[in-house]
C-alpha cells in the first residue's frame, strides 16, 4: 500500500489540498488523517488495509449503516 | 476577455502580467492570434505562425510559472485556423487565492477602461486581494459545519466522522437540474447498484452505499440511508451541492461489548482474554470499540460515490478536504487481524 506521508503533520482546522486526478488515493488521503485522529499509526493502518483487503473485500458490496 | 493584438507572440513578460492580472481581478480568457481595431474590440483572427512557435502550451506555461508567485491555475488551448497559423487560448479561473505578483515585483490588475494590465498602486484595493484571497479559506471552514440539529441523546453517545469536500477553484461547474425528481431518483438509483471503487493499487474492486431517503435544500440533495421508522433520527447521509461540494456525514457504529468471542486472530484473541481477566472492576466495559475496517470501507465507498456523481472535470484541479470527527471519547479503532493484536501489545490499546 503505497502511502502518502506528506500530509503530516497535519494542521487541524485547514484542511488539506488533494489533486482531482488522483482519484485512487483520495480515501487513502482521508483515511490516514481519520486513523491517526483515532491513535492508529501509519503502519497500522496500511496494515488494517492490507487485512481488509485480503480478507473481507466482499463486505464492500453491502454496506449499511442504520442511523 | 484580454486579447494580445497582432500576430506575433507577446514577450514573456507580457504574458506574465496578463495571466497574472485576470487572475488578480475576475478570471477570463486570454487570446494570442486576434487583431483588434482601435477601441479594442476583435476583428480577425489572424492567429500566428506555428513555425515560430512549435509548442505555444509549453511556452505559456514555463512563461506562467516563471513570472508569477503564487503560479495560478490556467488551461490553455491551441486553435488551428489553417495548417500553419494557430490561435492560444488560455482561461483563467476566477475565486483563487489573491494576490498574485508578477517578477517585477508588481500586483497587476485589470480595469475596465483599459485594454493592458496596469500595476495596483492603491493600497485599499491591496488589502481587498489580500481579504479575498482569505475570504476562500475562510468560506470554505464556514462550508465544514455539521448544521444538523441533535437530541441530547444523540449528540452524547454517537460519534461522527465527517468528510468535507470542496472543489477548487469552487464556482467553475454547476450541476443544473440538482431538485429534479428525475435527477433526485437517479441519485439513489446510482447508490444501490454496486459501482468501482478506486483503491490503490487494487482494481476491479466494487461497493455501495444504498440510500433509501433523498430530500433537496435549497442548494443541496441529501441522501439518507435509514428505515421509516427511524426517520426522526439523524444517519448516514451525503449531501451533494449544486457547485460540486460535498458532506459525508458517517455515525460510528459500537460492538454492543467487549469484542473477545468469535476472534480470527490468536494474537487478539489472547490479548483481549488477557485484558478481561485481568480487569477485576470491569473498567474495558467503559471502552468503546468500532470496527476500523467497516469504517475505512464506508469512506472510500461514499468518496467514489461521490467522485462519480462529481464525473470528469477538466476545469477543476484540486479537492480542498477537511475531516471533523465529534464525541470521539474512548473510542477505540479495532480490527480482527494480527497487526492489531501485535500494535497493541507494542504500543498499548488504542483510545
């Protein structure tokens, strides 16, 4: 999982720049912000990806989350 | 609109202060190629010779990068009028962040009276770009709210995990026909018909997010996924504006307890009966888990979702992103893999 470390340290409340072009990495781009914020590091997070990929892909094709 | 008259390509520096002043000032088109009559107004696109100028794009953009700080976003185009004279067409988005100075250490801008670039010399409309320039930041941290109202129960025991999104430069699309019926029923048809889900390095993946309640604002769709009876409730939602700008709004969804039945992984699993035996005052009940993996397939999801409904824009080069998660307090990110159980043991429990 290539991962992008530029974006840190990151600066609350002004948000962060992603090219339109990069669609494939703009919820990497998200991601890593939303594991760091919950005190995942960055390998465990590629790790949690890398697991989720490997072992539950079929999860994605129904997702639903009652309010 | 600023033409360069005559047939021949303007200096470099020239250039520079006409990008640069529709970038100062409202955006606009500037055209090499056209011959203009004596009040400035167009009268033949004459173009000039590509012989000359092989590559007038290149040219144009070295020319931009070199002769303006910050370098503001432009697109240009070469217009063949015949097989060896061509028109440059280059548009500037307007609402970027102001002021831009040229090498000459000059703010230009453009007037209306005047067909050339002139430098500001009034310190009043200095700090106008400036306050501009600001004005897009601040707009869009105003935009990153969540605007909805909460029960005291909801806003005390749920956590959100909120996306912003924002194209820049914001104003260049509008996607008309946004409160249609049809449109609003295509929306959710879209939502809950399994659609690619970009992830890097990993093709051919797919996923959805099926919504079942859409409702308009005056300049926004929101889509819900939640049951009738639950409509009293705020949930899963995505609201798509009319200029391209999006919120996702993702509830965190709790394991009812401590997750340590039913684990895949033996490192977790030991960790976690280690953890509970350990616990003589049931402290571990007051930790809240969630499933990091669910939630990491919820946001990638509702971004393509969101990205597809968005389509190609080529005016467009930039998303500006914020996240905002509320009430987050001993939450804890879980996953049944071995990474975990081995980062906990290592670093401690995650909360």
């Amino acid at each position: 999982m290539k991962t992008d470390y530029a974006s840190f340290p990151h600066e609350p409340g002004r948000g962060f720049m992603h090219s339109i072009k990069d669609k494939t990495s703009l919820g990497t781009s998200f991601f890593e912000l939303i594991a760091v914020a919950f005190g995942m590091t960055l390998q465990l997070h590629d790790d949690m990806i890398r697991y989720a990929l490997n072992n539950k892909i079929e999860a994605a094709k129904n997702l639903s989350i009652p309010g | 609109m600023h033409y360069n008259k005559g047939e021949n390509f303007p200096s470099n520096e020239k250039i520079g202060r006409s990008i640069a002043s529709l970038a100062n000032t409202y955006g606009g088109w500037y055209i090499v190629g056209i011959k203009t009559d004596a009040h400035n107004v167009a009268n033949d696109v004459c173009g000039f010779v590509l012989a000359d100028y092989p590559d007038p794009i290149s040219k144009v953009r070295e020319v931009i990068k070199s002769h303006i700080e910050p370098v503001p976003l432009f697109f240009s185009q070469v217009v063949n009028i015949t097989s060896d004279r061509t028109v440059l067409v280059v548009n500037v988005p307007s609402g970027q962040g102001t002021p831009f100075i040229s090498r000459d250490g000059r703010i230009y801008r453009r007037t209306h009276d005047s067909s050339d670039p002139i430098p500001e010399t009034s310190r009043y409309a200095i700090d106008r770009l400036v306050d501009d320039g600001r004005q897009i930041q601040k707009r869009f941290e105003k935009f990153c709210r969540d605007e909805r109202t909460f029960s005291k129960g909801e806003s005390e025991s749920i956590t959100w995990v909120n996306l912003f999104l924002s194209p820049y430069p914001l104003g260049v699309i509008e996607t008309f026909g946004i409160h249609s019926s049809g449109n609003i029923e295509k929306l959710i048809q879209q939502s809950q018909i399994p659609f690619v889900v970009p992830i890097e390095g990993i093709e051919g993946t797919t996923g959805h997010m099926p919504f079942t309640c859409a409702r308009p604002t005056l300049n926004s769709i929101i889509l819900e996924q939640i049951e009738p009876s639950r409509a009293a409730f705020n949930s899963i939602s995505v609201e798509l504006f009319y200029d391209g700008r999006a919120k996702l709004l993702i509830p965190l969804q709790y394991y009812p307890s401590f997750p340590r039945d039913n684990l895949q992984s033996p490192i977790t699993k030991q960790l976690m009966s280690e953890i509970i035996d350990s616990d003589d005052q049931n402290n571990a009940s007051c930790l809240r888990f969630f499933d990091i993996e669910n939630l990491w397939w919820v946001v990638v999801t509702l971004l393509a979702y969101y990205q597809h409904w968005l389509g190609d824009q080529p005016f467009i080069t930039d998303f500006k992103c914020a996240l905002k998660i509320n009430e987050a307090w001993r939450a804890v990110p879980f996953f049944d893999g071995d990474a975990w159980g081995t980062h906990v043991k290592q670093f401690g429990l995650l909360s």
